[in-house]
C-alpha cells in the first residue's frame, strides 16, 4: 500500500501544482456544486458555455464535500485521491485472497497491481475520476463473488451497494462494470439457470432501488453523450488503436506473461471455484473487447483500456508465481518481478510527470494579467493542455482545441474544431474568429500542447491581425485588434 501511494505521489508533489489537464475540470464541477448545492448541468464558459457536463458526479462531490467540511479548496483536496491507491492495492488483495485462498498469492497480486505504471500515469494527467473507480473494482467483484457464494442478506446488501457506489464515480468504469456483471450473469444462466435466476432477481431489484439516483444520471449521460452512436459508428478514435509503445508504457511488457499465461494458469486451475474464474474471466473479455474493439467494428478510445488491464494482471501474476513449488523460490520470482516493474515504473512515471505539467506559478501570473486586461464577454482560444484550466482561472468564453479523439462530449465538436483551426491557421481562421468575435489568443511558449505550440506561434506572429501583448516563460498571449 505504501508502494503503490509514493510511487502515485509524484504527480501531485514534484512541481507547485499537480500535473495534468483534466483537473481544472475537477476543481470547477466541484465548485459549482460548493456554490449552488445542486448538481451543475451546463459547463460555464467552456467551449462557450453551450456544452453540458457529460460526467457522472461522484468524484467531484467528493472533493467538494472534502473542501466545504474543510474549509480549504477543491484544489487542495485533490491530494486525497492517493487515499485510494492504497484502497486498490487493499482491494486487490482481499480479491486475490478470495480467489485463490492464499495470503502469499494475494500479496503477490497486491505488489504487482502497486508496482504497475498505469495508475500513475493516470494521476499524471489527471484522470482522478477514473482512478478512484478502478480502486473500487475489486471490492465490487469480491462482493458480488461473496454474494454468489453465499447469498444471505447482509452479502446482498454489500454487492449493491457497492455496485451502485462504484458506478456513480466513472462513465468508463460504469460500462465495464456492467459488461462484466452481465456476462457473468448470463454464462451462469446457461450453467445453472434456476439457481442463478434466484440469486439475480433480489440483486437486481435491490440494485434498481438503490441505484435509481445514479441510473437518471447514467441515462442521462448517454442522452448527452449519444453512447450509443459513439461506440458504434464513430470514426474519431483510428489514432488511438493500440501501439507496442502505449502498452509498454502503461502495462509494461513483462505484465505481457501474465496477461496470457497467467490469466489462463488462473482460469484453467479447477481447485479455483468456477464462478471466480468466470468472473475474472467475464473482466478480462470485456478488456479485450474494448482494447481491440476496431477489430469487429467497436468505436471506442481504445487506449483507455490499458488502464482497466492491472487486476487482470495481478491476478495472472499470483496465478503463474504461485504455481512454483517451494515459498522461498516463489517469493524471490515475485520480488524480482515487482522490482523489475517498480523501477520501470519509476523511469516512465518521472517522464509523465514532465510531460504533462500544466500550471505554473507563470501560466497563473498570465491567466491574471488577462483577466485584468479583459473583459467578461472577451472570446479566448485556448490549446488542450491549459484548456480546462483557463476556463477555471479566466471566467472567460473560452474556445479549447481537442482533436476528435479528445472529445467527451459530441457537443463539443464543432467548437473544438474551430479552435483547432485558430490554432493551426487552416485556411477558415478568419471565419472562425469573426464567427466567434475571438479576441484572445493564449499559446503556451513550449511543447507539449494540442495542437503543436510552435505551429501556433507561427501562425499568431504572422496573422496580421493578431499582436503580442504578453509573454512570460510559461505563456504567450495575442490580442486581435482589427
């Protein structure tokens, strides 16, 4: 547990502010929430302020439940997300417990899932949301297998709530959960049809009763989001398919092993009761399914997958080590991996975490000197790595540039394109700032950013309309006069 928070505190501690984009999202959700009491819709000057929100709350009530009982900021509250990566490792360990009936073999899953890269690249860029969900996963399968088993009141209870606590955090890990549980569901219908029917009609029901709050707003969230049409007919996600580079960075190689052999050393070992290995086997195919979805016509930011691949990993890992005679030999095979992914781990998180800085006390200095130097109604065009930042800081219309596959939320499309044409000078530029009244420009003074900085400044330095008023390190902003 201590491994897994160090290891995902880089993020938050190594510069003045944590690294990372989506967090200036965070903060805003929360501080709406702070300010009216109720759950905000439409997003506040992002992207102008027509877009809705298209999240599931529970991680940004979190934080602003955590701040309002405080007293300090939503800012200052997002520290506490660590709390959960000892949560997971927990987590992780009781599921491997209950599998395999073993302490050592739990252990083993734990320090792996702590040694992994893929939670803390996810604090990198500030998938907070979807972190704190991931470490809430293997409670709810292990609740869900202890109601399976043992299918009393008190386990019923438990396998609901947890279910439905889960699914209030993330949209993402919401689709997994259910994909997982359903497929579990119906490989028990086929088996045992009567028992399984016995055991899903109380769950479900309780599950409707106490889950009709977050099902409004998963409904909702498709309506928004039009769920249906992205995973099925949206093109904007070719370039996210995955590469060799993009597993290695967040699985790692070695967990390669343990991803194949391990997974089938786990669900091919019948002293392992049938139902655990359906569950873990039901996870892993949606993991597949998703990962891979280009394959058989599924649209979907494949990459994100890699980030729901740790437990399966793990528990390949305690199925394959595990399977070595004698508890010395099995204990040195299980440091040498953890210390082989730790330090790996270590190298590719320093390099997120200079990747994907975001806010310095410089970017701060310049989103002041706009908003001194501008008034309410002016239009910004803002890139991605400060896009929901600025929104935040600048109380500002803004237009934020995500390419298509950086899109939540279809809404947000067309403005995002038009700040992606600003920003990379296409041949609609003028248009798209008459269209807009744009009247800031914001470009940050080095890489990374999307679309590429230094593109961005060629075309602001030569567009006649566009003049230089500030620049410090950190950031440069042009002003349009006509």
């Amino acid at each position: 547990m201590l491994l897994s928070v160090l290891l995902r505190a880089l993020p938050f501690f190594v510069g003045t502010y944590p690294t990372g984009a989506d967090y200036g999202h965070h903060i805003l959700f929360a501080e709406q929430f702070i300010s009216s009491g109720r759950l905000p819709s439409l997003i506040p000057y992002f992207q102008l302020g027509t877009t809705e929100w298209s999240v599931l709350p529970g991680a940004n009530v979190l934080y602003a439940l955590i701040a309002f009982a405080s007293g300090a900021t939503a800012l200052n509250a997002l520290p506490l997300t660590l709390i959960f990566a000892a949560v997971e490792t927990a987590g992780v360990y009781l599921l491997a417990g209950r599998i395999f009936r073993s302490p050592q073999s739990a252990l083993i899953a734990a320090l792996i899932v702590a040694a992994l890269p893929a939670g803390a690249d996810m604090m990198s860029w500030a998938g907070y949301p979807n972190f704190i969900a991931l470490a809430l996963m293997p409670y709810v399968l292990l609740a869900m297998l202890n109601y399976w088993h043992r299918p009393t009141v008190r386990s019923l209870i438990l396998s609901a709530l947890s279910t439905v606590g889960m699914m209030s955090i993330h949209h993402l890990s919401t689709l997994w959960i259910v994909a997982t549980l359903f497929l579990f569901a119906v490989v028990h219908l086929v088996i045992q049809p009567a028992l399984s029917l016995k055991k899903l009609l109380p769950l479900g029901a309780l599950g409707i009763v106490l889950g009709l709050p977050v099902a409004i707003a998963i409904l909702n969230l498709t309506r928004v989001t039009s769920a249906g049409d992205v995973l099925l007919a949206a093109d904007r996600f070719e370039y996210s398919r995955i590469m060799l580079s993009d597993w290695s960075f967040t699985v790692t190689t070695a967990s390669s092993l343990f991803l194949t052999g391990g997974l089938l050393a786990l669900l091919f070992n019948r002293q392992l009761h049938i139902s655990d290995r359906v569950l873990i086997a039901a996870y892993a195919v949606v993991c597949a399914a998703f990962a891979f979805g280009w394959l058989f016509g599924l649209r979907f930011f494949y990459t994100r997958a890699l980030f729901f691949l740790p437990l399966v990993a793990a528990l390949g890992a305690a199925a394959m080590i595990s399977a070595w005679r004698g508890v010395w030999l099995r204990g040195l095979i299980a440091a040498s991996v953890v210390i082989m992914i730790g330090m790996g781990s270590i190298t590719r998180v320093q390099f997120s975490v200079e990747y994907y800085q975001t806010l310095t006390p410089r970017v701060l200095d310049g989103a002041a000197w706009l908003r001194e130097n501008s008034q309410p109604d002016d239009v910004v065009v803002v890139g991605t790595w400060w896009g929901f930042h600025m929104t935040r800081l600048l109380e500002r219309p803004t237009l934020v540039a995500l390419t298509p596959d950086l899109v939540g939320n279809p809404q947000e499309l067309p403005i995002a394109a038009d700040a992606v044409s600003v920003l990379m000078g296409l041949e609609n530029i003028d248009a798209v700032m008459a269209a807009h009244d744009v009247r800031f420009v914001i470009v940050k003074a080095r890489s990374p950013d999307i679309p590429d900085p230094e593109r961005a400044r060629q075309v602001m330095n030569a567009h006649p309309q566009m003049r230089l008023v500030y620049r410090n390190l950190d950031i440069l902003i042009y002003e349009r006069v006509s």
